[in-house]
C-alpha cells in the first residue's frame, strides 16, 4: 500500500528539471541557485500574504485553489506573528521599497517554506516562476517545489506581442487565451491590430458605420496573393467579418490588466484604411468613389486623405480609442502608404506647396506629426512602424522598427525610444517554421524557433547611451493566411517562448541547447494540458541530413514530454502505426546503398511533427 501512495505521488517533469541549470524555467531567470530538498505542499500548507487585495494575489490565491494546493489565506496583517510559525507555509509580500529592480523578484524555496518577495508586477512574474516549479501529484492537496533561491528581473521593459485580428477576426475568448499564455511567459504588452484594408473590428460610437460596414467583408483570397504559387483570382467566396463591441475591449484591457499586460490599440494610418473608407468614402481623396472593404492581400493605392474633415474623424476616433485604453502609447500604423492616391489629388498638391512640404513623403510626416501632436495633446504617445520616419520624425513618438533594424537604429540615434521586431530578426510568428513542404500555407519568409531564439534587440552599431533608447522587443502574428484559433496557436508557439526568453533574459544566460532540448519538451507537454495548439518540433537529433559512410548511429530524443518518436527506414512517410523509437539504432549500409531513415513526433494527445529524413549513403 506504502508503495503504491509513493508512486502516485511522483511528481510529473522531475526529471527534466535534474540537471537543468534553469531548473526548467522560461525565460531564463538572472539567477538560479540550486538548492537540496524539496518543500512539499500538504492539506496544511498555508499562505501568508501582506498584500491582500494585491491582483497578483489574487491570482495566485486563484491559481492554487483551482490546483487544490494551499486553499487558505491569510492576512499576515491580522495574524499574531510570534504565534505562527512560517513553518508549511507560502509567504508572499510586495516590497514597495528600490532594493528589487524594477518587476524584479526573489524567491527562495526551503523544505520549512516558500518565501517570494516582488517589486509591483515582479510579484506577479514570481507567481508564474512559482507556478513552473510546482510539481503537481495525483493526490488533491500534494505537490512539491525544489529547494532553490532565484533572483530575476527583465533585461527589456517592453516585452510585446502582437495580433492581428482584421485580417482575420478573433473572439474574445481566444483574445483572452492569448494573453494568458503571453503572461504565464512574462510577456507585458499586447498590441491589438484592430482596423485595416479587410476590416474595422473596433465599435466607435461617433461612426457607427466603421462596424455596421467596415467590419464585414465579402470573401477573401486563399491561396498566396503573390510570388511562383499564387493563384490570382481565388476568392472563398465567404463573407468574413467581426468586431468588438466598446464593452468587449474593456473586459479585454481589465482581464490583462490583471495580468500586467498592457493592451496597445493600433487604429491604422494613413495607409491600411480600405475598410474605413468603405463606410466613409468622404475620408478618401475621392469621395465620389466607391469602396469596398478589401479582399485581397497587400498594399492598397487608396487610404485616408489629409484633409481637415479626415483629420477631424480621426481624432475624434482616437479620442473614444483613447478613453477605452488607458495606455500610455497609441499605435497609429503610418506603414506601407504608397502615397498613389496623394499623388492623384489635386487637393494633396495644393497642401503640399501651402504647407512647403518637399514631396509625397513630406505629406506623410504631416499627415503623422498632426495625429502626433493630437495624441500628446491627451497626455498620450503615439507608436508607429517604422515608415513614421520618413520627412522627419514627430517629436515623442516611438518607432516600431520591423523592416530590419535601420529605422529603430536611426530613431535610436535620433534619442526616440524603439521597440525592434524585425522581420529578418525572426520576429514574423506568419513565416514558416521549417522549409518542410509539410507546413500549413503562410505568407512566406523563414521564421524557426532557433532564429527567433537567437535575435538580439540591441544593435552593436548603438552607442550604450543609444542602446538605451531600446526598450524592449515584439513579435508580429499577422493573420492574412492565419484563419483559425488552431493555426494562430501553431504559429505562435513555440516561438513565442523563444521571444520571451529574448525579452527577458541576460544575452549571458541564453543557450539555445538547453532552451530547445531540455525546457522546451517540458512546457510543450505543460500547453498541451492547458489546451493550447502548438507546432511540435522534429525529433530532437533529428534534421534533414545527408551523410556518407557505412556505419551509422542514430540517437534522437521526443521533442515534447510523454510523446513518441515513429519511423521508417525505406524513406516512406511515418504515421503513428510506423515503428516506435526507444532506444539509440545503428545501421550498417551495405556498399552503393542508401537507407533513408524518416521519423515524426506524436505527442500523447495526438499532436505531431512534420517529418524529417536523415539519408545514410554509402
Ligand atoms: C507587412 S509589418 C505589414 C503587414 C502585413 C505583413 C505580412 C507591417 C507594418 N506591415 O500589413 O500583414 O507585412 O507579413
């Protein structure tokens, strides 16, 4: 019997944590001192806090009743201190004081007790590093921590993700999943993509038609818009819409806000407007026109016009946007305007020579320097992509630098604060994840998880005093060819771990071995559990290889925990009926052979990889 209660609480992922130096952590703490032991969570264990009514309390308070750990808490205010021993006990308390760095934490876990001691929202990020330690029992009540102390803070203070939800809409619920995975990785701000060319998912009570038609569109194009497999004229043929109603964003800003996150509305301009301009033909260069919210990918030549009635919806739009959102930026867009129906008007003419502008690019510094000076006028400051540059800079204004890094090093230069997500950097969660043709259609681009690991936001050509200016990092989800909840969480994860690791950790603490081998299989088990979808990694030892010789030895290991590796060794496909891999397998090639050896992941829940080949020739 004694036996048999043993078993039942061996705790899940103990031993991927042995000889882990970051004791299975993502991302990475600052420090992580190993220590003997374990503390043990018992019906009696009981949690001591200071801070009551603090939301990371309240969040952990939630977490381990859901998890039957510690239901009881108690004010250490109302508690007589010499009486109670700390002894089984969580102690969590908020320092208000500067000897933490900022959203810093230190936790220390002894057999006696857990003590976790936060700076504002570094109680909260020691919460989520708690919460990867605890290893759960089948017994309601039972866990156990290892004995460790662990002191952490983020390298950058913006650690972004972004989502677009006007290509393709998404319902709050999934917004809400999204966000609480972006926060159990420490992830603090949220970009909402919310308007663009194919829709206006955003209610504004002054424009009732930005939603009643903008938020609707008649089909949209599968397949690619450009390049050798496009196929120009395919249409769903599927109308495709959604918005928000002005109560669904507030429950989303509280819902992160409990989360530390802050939600950054993009209301797009001037380009990326079609759909606007659907119900607002007057906002364009040509009212007369008609438009329709668009269907196609890409760049549109038509989009908002800078004139004084334009100007006047916009910041009457951004002044209700501002009122649901209280963070301090205010995405604008400014990307990818080509200017085709500025350069058309007779009016964009007149106001260029009235206003001395040198050209086209002139208007659109104008046109960003207007809205700039708006959103500052309300104590706010605009963020742009990095097209914001062009005729000169707006003062205040944060640039969002995603055509590689020269725009975020110009704007650094120029003592403007910059967010890097470059696409060449990794940080397009739309490009592929492996150049298998086994890789649901995206718009293109190469993205694996070791690039977007290995990506550093600081540009060695910045001066440390420029560096400065850096503030942190993000990755893009655009979803043009990203239509389901699925897809989104394919391309999103693992990568997004990978951006967290990058967001927070010190460069000196980064090890992509250890990352991709030794934590990843861990937490892609973790996701699955908590139902998310997510892109399983090839065997790890596995690639497609080519190798010459005659003896082979071929050792790999499941890319996620509790999952199997199939194979095949006559080069066909692999499926879950193929031949399990469980111990290292050594092959002899007879001379002018070739024995082609292609192995899958598939994870205990049905998950799995696409397949990778390794040809042994001799
Ligand atoms: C460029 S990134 C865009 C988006 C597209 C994306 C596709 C940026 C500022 N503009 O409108 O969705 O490429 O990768």
């Amino acid at each position: 019997m004694k036996k048999l209660l043993l078993l039942l609480l061996l705790p899940m992922g103990l031993f991927a944590q042995n000889n882990d130096p970051n004791m299975g952590i993502i991302p990475a703490p600052a420090s992580v001192s190993r220590g003997k032991g374990e503390f043990k969570f018992t019906p009696e264990t009981i949690v001591l806090v200071d801070s009551p009514n603090h939301k990371a309390i309240k969040f952990i308070s939630e977490y381990l009743r859901k998890a039957n750990l510690a239901t009881s808490v108690t004010d250490m205010g109302t508690m007589d201190k010499k009486r109670t021993s700390l002894k089984n006990s969580v102690k969590l308390s908020l320092i208000f004081k500067e000897d933490l760095p900022a959203e810093g934490y230190e936790l220390k876990i002894t057999e006696d007790n857990i003590e976790l001691r936060g700076r504002g929202a570094g109680m909260f990020y020691g919460i989520q590093t708690l919460i990867q330690l605890i290893q759960k029992s089948n017994s309601p009540g039972y866990a156990i921590v290892p004995c460790a102390t662990i002191k952490d803070n983020p390298r950058f203070r913006y650690r972004g993700m972004h989502l677009d939800v006007a290509r393709h809409f998404f319902d709050v619920d999934f917004v809400k999943k999204y966000i609480d995975v972006m926060a159990m990785y420490k992830l603090n701000y949220f970009h909402w993509h919310l308007t663009d060319d194919q829709g206006w998912r955003i209610e504004i009570k002054k424009y009732p038609k930005l939603t009643e038609i903008g938020s609707m569109r008649a089909q949209t194009k599968v397949g690619r818009a450009a390049g050798p497999t496009a196929v120009p004229g395919l249409f769903d043929n599927t109308p495709h819409g959604g918005f928000y109603t002005q109560e669904q964003i507030n429950d989303v800003i509280m819902y992160a806000a409990s989360r530390y996150i802050t939600v950054v509305p993009e209301i797009e301009m001037p380009g990326h407007s079609l759909a606007a301009l659907a119900a607002y033909p007057e906002w364009s260069c040509d009212a007369g026109k008609t438009y329709k919210v668009g269907e196609n990918w890409g760049v549109y030549d038509d989009f908002f016009c800078p004139t004084p009635e334009t100007f006047k919806a916009l910041f009457d739009i951004l002044k209700e946007v501002m009122d649901m959102f209280p963070s301090a930026y205010v995405h604008i867009g400014g990307d990818e305007c080509n200017k085709v129906s500025w350069k058309k008007s007779e009016f964009c003419r007149q106001l260029i020579a009235e206003e001395k502008l040198k050209n086209d690019e002139g208007l659109q510094s104008y046109f960003i320097n207007k809205i700039a000076k708006y959103v500052s006028s309300q104590g706010r400051q605009i963020i742009g992509w990095d097209e914001i540059l062009e005729g000169g800079l707006a003062p205040g204004s944060v640039v969002m630098s995603w055509q590689g890094e020269k725009g975020g090093i110009a704007a650094a230069q120029m003592g403007h604060d910059v967010v890097m997500t470059p696409g060449s950097g990794g940080l397009y969660f739309d490009h592929v994840q492996s150049k298998s043709t086994q890789e649901p259609l995206s718009i293109g681009g190469h993205a694996p998880l070791s690039k977007t690991y290995g990506y550093d936001p600081l540009p060695s050509v910045l001066t440390s005093a420029q560096q400065k200016y850096v503030i942190g990092v993000q990755a893009n989800l655009w979803t043009e060819y990203i239509a389901t909840p699925g897809k989104a969480e394919y391309m999103l994860l693992p990568r997004m771990l990978a951006l967290s690791e990058t967001a927070w950790s010190l460069p000196s603490n980064k090890d992509y071995k250890n990352f991709s081998t030794q934590r990843i299989p861990r937490h892609l088990a973790q996701l699955d559990r908590n139902g998310y979808n997510y892109r399983v990694p090839v065997p790890i030892g596995a690639s497609d290889t080519v190798l010459k010789g005659n003896k082979f030895k071929i050792e790999l290991a499941p890319s996620v925990d509790g999952a199997k590796i199939h194979y095949t060794i006559d080069g066909a496909e692999p499926t879950e009926n193929d031949l399990v891999y469980t111990a290292p397998l050594e092959f002899t090639v007879p001379e002018r052979e070739t024995i082609v050896f292609r192995s899958i992941v598939v994870t205990s829940s049905g998950k799995r990889s696409v397949s990778t080949s390794i040809k042994m020739e001799n």
